[in-house]
C-alpha cells in the first residue's frame, strides 16, 4: 500500500513537468485519462495499476517537428486506447484501422496525402537542407539508436541488424551500401546498432549528415530497415523495402518480411490504406500556429512553408551593429528556420559573407560589394499593439536582399515584386478576405488603443474633406522615399502643398503617434500646421480619420497604404512602395523613379504581394513562424501593457533625433 502511495506521490510531484505532461496539456487531452508514454518504463506503472480509469497509449506522431533540434512539443502524437503502434505482440488501433475498408472519398484524400508528402519532402524529423544522394547505384541502410523501444517490440535485437546488413552486402554485390544514421545518433550522441567493424569498408558509407532523407530515399535501388519508419516512407517512394523486424508497415503485402517463417500474407492492404489509416486516424495533429488541432496536410504545408522560409536565410549569417533587443526579435524569425542566433553589437569583418542590417544607414552601404548576401531589415506592415519606439516586439519584419521598401531611389525585393510577380485567382482571393479582416478589426500598423474622437464643425459638411497624416521628419521613409528638389521634407511643407492644391477643402491634420507620445522629435514648424489645416486631430486613430475623409494625403505614410485598402483615394507627395501602380494619386509621377513601375495592379495583388508574400510573421503567443492571418487574433486580445525593459528605453528614440539634430 505505501509503495504505491510514494508511487501516486512522485508521479504527482516530480512528472507533472515531464515532457507527457507537457504534451497531454498543448495537445488538451483529457487529463482524466491515465496516459502511457508508449512503453516507456514511465509508464509502466500506469499500465498495471489503471484501476477504474481508461488508460491511452500515446507517441511521437510520423510527422514530428522541423529543425535541427528535436521538439519538446511534436507536431503530431499516436493516439491508441489498446496499445502502441510498435509493439507487434499487442492488439493496437493502429492495426485495427489499417484492415478498415476506406470509401472513394478517403482513397482520393489518401493519394493526395502521399503526392504532398513527396511534392513537400516530407519526413518524421524535417530539416532546411537534403541529403544529396550519390551518383552510382546504392542500396540504403537505416541504422537505428541503441536501445530504441520499437526494436524489441518490433521483435528485433541486434542480431536483426547483422542479418540486415550481411543480407543487402550478398544481395547486391555491384552496388555500394549507405548506411544512414539517426538524427539522434548524430545530435545527442547516441550510439547506432549497425556495426561494421568486422567488414570490409570498400563497398561502405556511412552517412551522418543532418538533414531531410527524402533524395536518398528516392534515389536508391532499394531500402532495408529493421524496424525504422523510413521503411514506411519508403513505400510512399515506391521503392523495395526489406524488413528485418516487424514494424507497423510490414506483414500487409508491401514490403519483403525477412522476419516471419509464414511467407503467406494474409492482409493484401493497399499503400492508400496504410497512409490514411496511420497519418489521419493514428495520430493527432496540432498547427503550433494556433496551438489547436489541425489535419496532417495543415502540418505537411506549414514544413514546407518553413523549408521554402529557411532558403531566404543563408547559414552563416551575421548582424551588424543590432542592439541587445533588435538581435532578440530577429532570432524570433531566423532561428527557427536556420538554427544559429545572430549576435549584438557585432562589427563587420572582411571574412563575413553574409550580412544582416536595421533599416538604411549609409555605414552599412560599404559593404554591400564585399559580401554575397545583404539582408535589410525592418518593422513590418502589421507590427504590433503599441509603437516600435516604446520597443514593442514585432509580429511582422521584413527581410529584403535589394534594398528597403522605403528607399524609392532603387530597387527593393518588395517592388520586384509588384512589378513582376503573378497573383493567382486563389492568391487574389486571400488578399480579398485579407482586407475584409482588416477592415472587419480594425487593423492597422500599430493597434494604438486610443478613444479621442474627431468632431468636425458644421462647415465641413459640404466640404471635400482631406486627412493628412504627419510622420518622423527624421525617419529614413521621409530621407529616402521623398526625393530631394520637388518639396521641402516637413509636414508644414506637406500640409502647405495639399492647401495650394485643394484650397476649398476642409484638412484635417494627424501627427504622427511617435511625437505625440514623446518617443521621437516633432518637425521645426509642427506648431504652424494649423495655419493651413482646419483641424488638428490629436491622439486619434486612424479608422476614426478614415470614417470622416473623403481622401488621404502623405509623403510616404504607412497610413496611405490602410487608406487604399480601405477604398479611401489616396494622394501621395513622395513615392511609398503603394505609389505608381495605378491605385493612388502621385504627385511625382512624371518622376525618374516612377518609370521602374509599369505594372497596374489590382488592390487584391497589392495586398497579397505586401501583406502576404513579402513580410514574414512570427507569433509572440506560440514563439513560432505563422502567417498574416494568424496574428489578428493576437492583435484583438492583446492588452498592450509595457515591461520595464520597455519603460527604461522609452526615451532612446527622442534622444537619438536629438543629437542626430545638434550634429548636422
């Protein structure tokens, strides 16, 4: 009785962190149930003491992270109430759904699962890079760690992979042999089974890279394994698979079985059946993106949306001179996809290849020549609740290797590709429910939670009503998107010109919220504006604005962009990346950076282009690479409260205007 009360006493109070536990909460199982980590010896105590209550087998899933390092929280989990998939001895689900007959409907579901799987490179561990197969023919091992529970359940030892490896060296004496070793034989060290110390090495190669197996499978002439699931990822490839345990896959007319005397097979089950039985009835999926539950193929998109992210970032890349927080939010978006953190404070070096900068300065611009990739970065169109200056983190950057979608002077990634890029029906389609979600929360750049309202006088209501948005003079998108000689960079100046053009309009001036709030130094005639705007609309929002106006007027304004969509016209009097495509009024059309834009673009491609294609977003809640439209709900259920670290540097913005001013 006491054994079993220190028992209930350790499970109680020094497993509730483990790793099950962590699990059975994200994926919000019923923690009613006792729950059995395979057949860990963890859970061997549940397993013969379940009293009255359901006990559940639950397991790495057969898609299970991206990365070099293993999740704590998988992509997918086994979930069995009889047993555990690789235990060949018990009577598991896994083997009940597998005889099940599937309708047309599921066959079809099936197929496409298996084109994903081979059209993403599709694997249980899932990795940026390939494994590049060798040029002449090879028959391919999979070593296994020592130790690994599917071998004895799977009724293999040791002996399985002698027998294994003899086998393929006398079956096929014209082909070389690669032996391919498991990610955790590589990253934790572990040792393998396979060895071949006592054979000749003339025909062998071992290959330990990290990295997605999916060529080396594909390329191969056959594919021998013990117990290993690249035997079942194999049969997806089509390929010949020798068995030397009993694995899950084996015993159903797929794969050759070296491990049975009964070489009659009694189950002829077709791949599609395997497929849909073990990769949507098996296991559980959850999309880290919302932490909520979510069908294999959801999974199988997101891998490759992370492969297709990770090929932007070089390797080696190196950030040049980040503060402590600006490097803290890039590795939010680079190391989940490369696995190396960029560093603070770092000086440029002559070796360096690859760099990473904050924004446009010209210290930086020498080294655009001495390296082969240049990586400009800043906040993104949907940032945050709360402005950057006050160091809120960002749930969009934007990662450009031309140039910065604020520097008209040249070309940036972002109008390459407006300019060039085809968007598909369906493409124009999410940008359209994009917008209408804008518009439906209310979103903006920075999510400010302000209540003043505009109240217009009488004498504006038969008026064309014009909003002006007022920005940082200081601020690159003014240096470099409003070119020298045409107009003077002030928002007096802009605010003097949309008078002369629309002398009987009622305008209604917006300071921009940096200088309201103190966080950045407001121009030298700010205080003169009224004596060209009727109305100077303090600490007010932007929606509020847009439902008064009949157009918007800037200089390069994030705010015009949110017009646009909004179906607000929009005048521009510098040359913002949503400028010269058709949809705005430009002042400087006639100007040389406006020939570079030719193409007429719909709203639906503007948007798809700008607030899809090109940001990249990163969730604060989930700590994971998402998209656009995941990030709304994060927006509306943010309470915008500040840490210390936030109110310590409030004021670096304003100090930096300043001596930026007294140094000119």
């Amino acid at each position: 009785m006491k054994t079993n009360m220190y028992k209930d006493f350790f499970y109680k109070f020094f497993l509730m962190k483990s790793r099950t536990k962590k699990i059975i909460k994200e994926f919000q199982l019923d923690n009613k149930i006792l729950y059995s980590w395979g057949m860990k010896r963890s859970g061997e105590f549940h397993r013969n003491n379940t009293k009255n209550k359901k006990l559940v087998f639950i397991e790495d899933g057969f898609v299970h992270s991206f990365g070099i390092k293993k999740k704590k929280i998988p992509f997918s989990i086994c979930y069995d109430n009889r047993g555990i998939y690789y235990d060949c001895d018990s009577d598991n689900d896994l083997k009940k759904y597998v005889k099940e007959k599937l309708s047309k409907k599921n066959i079809t579901r099936a197929k496409k699962i298996i084109e994903l799987w081979k059209k993403y490179s599709i694997s249980k561990y899932n990795f940026s890079s390939f494994i590049e197969p060798p040029s002449f023919p090879y028959i391919l091992l999979v070593d296994q760690t020592f130790g690994d529970l599917s071998i004895d359940y799977g009724d293999a030892d040791e002996n399985s992979f002698k027998k294994m490896f003899e086998f393929a060296v006398n079956n096929w004496p014209e082909h070389k042999i690669i032996i391919k070793s498991h990610p955790d034989v590589i990253n934790y060290k572990k040792k393998g089974c396979i060895d071949i110390s006592k054979y000749s090495k003339d025909r062998i190669i071992i290959l330990g890279d990290i990295g997605q197996i999916n060529r080396l499978i594909e390329f191969s002439s056959a594919v021998c394994v013990v117990t290993s699931q690249v035997g079942f990822e194999a049969l997806i490839y089509g390929k010949d698979v020798h068995v030397f345990g009993k694995p899950f896959y084996s015993g159903l007319g797929l794969t050759i079985d070296h491990n049975t005397n009964n070489k009659q097979v009694n189950n002829q089950i077709k791949l599609e059946q395997l497929v849909f039985s073990s990769l949507v009835k098996y296991q559980i999926c959850l999309d880290p993106r919302t932490k909520k539950e979510c069908e294999v193929e959801e999974i199988m998109q997101y891998i490759h949306y992370l492969r297709k992210t990770s090929k932007f970032f070089p390797k080696d890349l190196e950030a040049m001179n980040l503060t402590p927080w600006k490097a803290r939010q890039i590795n939010r978006f680079v190391y989940p996809v490369n696995g190396k953190k960029v560093k603070f404070l770092k000086r440029f070096k002559s070796k360096m290849k690859n760099i990473i900068v904050w924004g446009k300065n010209t210290r930086t611009e020498g080294y655009i020549n001495q390296v082969d990739d240049f990586i400009s970065v800043e906040d993104g169109f949907i940032r945050s609740v709360g402005l950057g200056g006050d160091l809120y983190p960002p749930l969009s950057l934007l990662f450009d290797k031309r140039g910065i979608h604020y520097d008209a002077s040249r070309v940036s990634d972002l109008e390459d590709q407006l300019q060039n890029s085809n968007v598909n029906y369906n493409e124009k389609m999410r940008a359209r429910n994009l917008v209408d979600l804008i518009i439906k929360f209310k979103i903006s750049k920075y999510n400010l939670r302000v209540t003043e309202k505009i109240k217009l006088p009488k004498n504006a209501i038969n008026k064309e009503i014009i909003g002006v948005l007022g920005q940082v003079e200081s601020d690159n998108s003014i240096i470099y998107g409003v070119p020298e000689n045409n107009i003077q960079r002030t928002n007096f100046a802009l605010v003097e010109q949309v008078r002369k053009d629309y002398p009987d309009a009622y305008i209604i001036y917006k300071p921009h919220p940096d200088t309201e709030s103190g966080l950045r130094i407001k121009g030298k005639e700010e205080d003169s504006i009224i004596i060209n705007a009727d109305l100077i609309a303090h600490k007010t929002s932007l929606e509020d604005l847009f439902n008064k106006v009949d157009r918007i007027a800037v200089f390069t304004s994030l705010g015009g962009f949110e017009a646009l969509i909004r179906g607000i016209s929009v005048i521009t009097y510098g040359f913002p990346f949503y400028a010269g495509w058709g949809l705005t009024q430009d002042y400087l059309e006639q100007h040389a950076w406006a020939k570079r834009r030719t193409r007429k673009l719909t709203i639906e491609e503007l948007t798809f282009i700008s607030l899809i294609k090109y940001p990249f977003y990163s969730s604060i809640k989930f700590n994971c690479l998402t998209e656009v439209e995941n990030i709304f709900e994060e927006i509306l259920e943010s309470s915008g409260e500040r840490n210390l670290e936030q109110i310590v540097f409030k004021y670096w913005g304003i100090l930096k205007d300043y001596f930026s001013r007294i140094s000119k």
